[in-house]
C-alpha cells in the first residue's frame, strides 16, 4: 500500500426501511475500503451486492446508515461533488455535440466555453475520438460512447473517481481494447480509481487490488493485492499467477452464488448431489 | 426501391404521394358531382370552389387575418399555458397530485358550451377567442410535456448532482432539452386542434373571422363558397403544423437526425422484406 490514503471507508451500513412497514432491508454492512493515492481498486461481486449502494453513498447521492466515508485523511463538508462519477450507462445528452457532453463538468464549474473547448480538444486524441467533436452521440459505437463519457468524468477534474462497470454493456473485443486503452490513461495521470465490475479477469487486469463483495447483505468477503508487474499487456491473463488469482477470488463469489441460492435458487449444489 | 439520391429528390419523394394523392381525391370527387348530377348546394365540384376561392378572394384574406391572429395568440397563450401547468406539476409530488387529475377532468368540460360564458364574461373582441383556442388545445401541451419531463434518465440527474449542477441547473441543462421533443408532438397536436377552436369561438359571438363567415355563409346555403371558407380554413391549420415542424427542425436538430436515420433503417428493412 502506497503512503498517502486517498479514499477510506469505514465501517459503512445502510439499511432501508422496509416499505410499508416490511421488514428492514439491509444493503450493507460494515463495509471497509481504502485506496492509496493513484491507485486501482476493483470491486467485484454479483448483482444485488450493494456495489450500486456503496458507489451512490461514496458519490454523496445517499446517506450511510451509520459509517464513515473519508477524503485525504477527513470527511469533507459536501461529499457530493468531491469524487468524480461514471454511472453504469453513457448518459451521454443526446442534444449536445460530443464536445459538448464531454465539457459539461468544466462548464458547471463554471469555466469559460473557449477554454473548455480548448481543454477537451486536447485530450480528444488520447481518447480516441479525434474527429467526432461535432457529432451527436447516437452517431457513435458503443466503446466511443463510453470513451466520451470517461473523457467527461477525466475533466471534471476530481482526484477520485468511480467507474460503476463502464464496459458492462460493451461486444468482449471491444471491452478487452477499452480495458488496455483505460490502462494506458490510466498509467500517464495516475487518478485514483475505484472501479466496480462483476468481471473477475477485468478486475485483476486493471487492479493494484480488488475487493470481493457478496450480498444479503452487502459487505467485503475478501481483499486480494493483485502484485502483477505494470505496465501489463493483455497477455499477462495467461500467467499462472493471474489464473491463481483468479481461482483466489472466483471461490468465495461461487460460495456467495451458492449460500445466496435460496433466493434464487433451491436445487442442490453439485457437491451435495454428488 | 428509391435511390438516396439528391436532396431535390428526396423531397420530390415526399411531396409528390400527398399531391398525387389530392389530385386523386379532387378528379373522384369532381366525376362524382358531374355524372351523378348531384346539385351544387349539396356538393360543388372542386373547380367551382377554385373559382370561389380567386374570387371571394380579398374577402377570405382579410377574414384569415383576423382569424389568424386569433389563433397566433391562442396558440400562444396556450403553450404558455400548457408548459407552465407541465413546469408546476413536474415541480413536486404535492402540487402533481393536487393538480393533475383536475388538469385531465377540465379535459371533460365541453369548451364550446362555455364559449357562451367567456364572451358574456369578456365581450365580443378577440379576449374571448384567444381564450377559448387556448382552452381547446393547452391539453395535449401539458401532458406530452409532462411525460416530456419525465423523461430524462435518473442516472443522468445524479450524474449532474455529482458535477455540483443546482437545481434550476439540472432542470435547464438535461429535464428541459429532454421534454423538448415530447413538448413538440404536444403542440402539433395543438396547432389542428387551435384552428377548430377558433371555428367554435367565433360561432358564439363574431363580426369577422373565417368561422364568423361560415355561419353566415350557412344561412345563405352558398355551399360553395362555404368549401372556400373551409379550404381556407384547413390551409391554415396545414401552416401552421408545418411551421411547427419546421420549428422542431431547427429547434432540435440532434433528434431530428438520429430519428431520420432510425426511420431510413426501417423503410429498408420493410423494403427488403417486401
């Protein structure tokens, strides 16, 4: 772990009221996360985990049940707006240009148009969308879309971001070349970035550590480094090591699916029919 | 199957079928009224209501005028209406339950019957037109923009809270450019139904205007120039659709073009199929 921490959570638990006096639903417990300046952190875990929670929670759209979320060593006085956020779609505005989507955080921060432009352009080769500045987003591929939306988040200017699966939706070609291109960004600024994805082999390619989550309820089950040298090319998913990482984390989300089975599913595991 | 050829090509693909197709309607109808001698008080062949047209023509223009600018400030104040109702509900949960079903129910009253009361309320010039139009065609305004509104991704809204977006921000920048298009389908709807209220309006109490003319006309069984008045009549309501059309075009060029390529994608599926 690197000497100055970034991100600490603590002890983090939300529970929702059960509506209409249902029982309590509980989303997450005790969760405990810590990110080093600069650094990758993955957050793996099925669906219904309560990744989604902890990311709006982090975010500052909601409020822990109890628990801490620390930036720099304190809690800010305004969580919302401090960390700089993807959600899950592109939620690129179809009625602006590219351009124009990918200045929206420079623009609410209240910078002047021209300059705004001139600071987006700059980095619109780097993000592969050279080119396309005057389009409409419905005009681009789906990995461009989410190129324009990473791009958005990067000029937002926060220390930390949080990349809620941005290549869920992408074709598996189109998502290993995101996953190096992300890698490349990534290694000449050196953000911090707290990403969450259900792909364990994305996960530890991109990650200097992952934290496996299970759910009902939510909460860490397991925190693995991932000490792969960098920079790493795409064939470093062969290596043992990464495929002994990969059997390290695969076991307690199979356990996971296998203790949450009573939710969804009643059969027997294959080892009680054996 | 057409060639994407030309840009005047491409309209004479558009304008040409709607043509044809009157020119079509216009020979039945004048063979009809020729060889089954129908008179001319029941149905006047169409080159008698030509004729009609060029002649009464300084009449009907400055008859349109009035009516036209009843319907300009109607329409008008019915969009004003229609937004500021769909702003209001759109506001807070309160205010959408309080007002909304009485929005639908003020649907129910017949407009025509309370033509009567506005024009005892607010005498015989033009208040009393520009607020039954209004009334008439507020409707569809207020609940296309509502949906409109509604519209925009939750995800999206968060994504502008974490950017430091207000409240008038979020609702400028994405809830407003979002209900557009749906706020659009509202007022073409309104602009058939504004030239009906106008109709309506000056039955109950006019001097001038192109509905004024048709009861008179009616008294005198001309049904001739009756066909020129309606002809006429339909002419504005056709304009006026086609302005806010055009409106739409240069207004949201974004959705335009994305629902353009969208609609060539399906002829082509069709055609090939066919």
């Amino acid at each position: 772990m690197q000497a100055g921490t970034k991100l600490k959570i603590e002890g983090l638990s939300k529970t929702y009221k059960g509506a209409g006096g249902g029982e309590n639903v509980t989303a997450l417990r005790d969760v405990g996360i810590e990110i080093g300046d600069g650094e990758f952190v993955s957050i793996v875990g099925p669906s219904g985990c309560g990744k989604s929670t902890l990311f709006n929670i982090i975010a500052g759209l909601i409020r822990p049940s109890s628990g801490s979320v620390l930036l720099d060593g304190r809690e800010p006085d305004e969580l919302l707006g401090s960390v700089g956020y993807m959600p899950q779609r592109d939620c690129l505005m179809p009625w602006r240009t590219v351009l124009d989507n990918t200045t929206l955080g420079l623009e609410l921060n209240g910078v002047r148009k021209k300059e705004a432009h001139q600071k987006a352009m700059a980095e619109f080769e780097r993000f592969g969308l050279a080119g396309f500045e005057k389009h409409w987003p419905a005009k681009l591929s789906g990995g461009m879309k989410q190129r324009a939306a990473l791009l958005r988040t990067f000029l937002a200017g926060r220390d930390v971001m949080l990349l809620d699966e941005p290549f869920g939706a992408l074709d598996a070609l189109t998502r290993a070349n995101m996953q190096e291109w992300l890698l490349d960004v990534w290694q000449e600024d050196r953000k911090t970035i707290l990403f969450v994805t259900h792909d364990v082999e994305e996960a530890i390619y991109l990650s200097d550590r992952v934290y496996v989550m299970s759910g009902r309820p939510g909460r860490v089950s397991l925190c693995v480094d991932v000490t792969l040298p960098r920079p790493r090319k795409a064939e470093v998913s062969m290596s043992p090591e990464f495929l002994l990482l990969k059997q390290k984390l695969l076991r307690p989300l199979e356990e996971a699916a296998a203790g949450g089975g009573a939710f969804y599913d009643d059969r027997p595991t294959l080892e009680e029919q054996l | 199957m057409f060639a994407r050829g030309s840009k005047s090509r491409r309209i004479a693909a558009a304008v040409l079928p709607p043509v044809l197709f009157a020119i079509f309607v216009l020979a039945a109808w004048q063979l009809y009224v020729v060889l089954g001698d129908v008179k001319e008080s029941t149905l006047p062949p169409p080159t008698d209501i030509a004729k009609s047209l060029w002649e009464n023509r300084t009449m009907l223009i400055e008859n349109a005028w009035v009516t036209i600018k009843e319907i300009a400030l109607g329409f008008l104040a019915a969009i004003a209406l229609g937004v500021g109702l769909a702003v209001l509900i759109r506001s807070s949960r309160k205010v959408e339950r309080a007002i909304y079903p009485w929005l639908v129910v003020s649907q129910m009253v017949p407009i025509p019957a309370i033509a009567p009361l506005l024009v005892i309320w607010t005498g015989f010039d033009m208040r009393p037109k520009v607020i039954v139009i209004m009334l008439v065609s507020f409707f569809p305004i207020a609940v296309n923009t509502i949906d409109g509104l509604r519209a925009v991704e939750p995800e999206l809204m968060n994504l502008l809270k974490t950017l430091k977006a207000n409240s008038w921000q979020r609702f400028r920048k994405a809830q407003l450019p979002a209900a557009l298009p749906f706020m659009f389908s509202g007022l073409k709807v309104a602009a058939a139904l504004s030239v009906i209220g106008a109709v309506f309006a000056e039955w109950v109490g006019a001097s001038e205007g192109l509905g004024y003319l048709v009861l008179v006309l009616n008294n005198q069984t001309a049904t001739t120039e009756m066909f020129a008045v309606i002809f006429t009549l339909a002419l504005i309501g056709i304009l006026l659709f086609l302005f806010v059309t055009l409106l739409e075009r240069l207004l949201l060029p974004w959705y335009y073009e994305s629902r353009e390529s969208e609609g060539e994608g399906l002829h082509l599926e069709v055609e090939e199929k066919a």
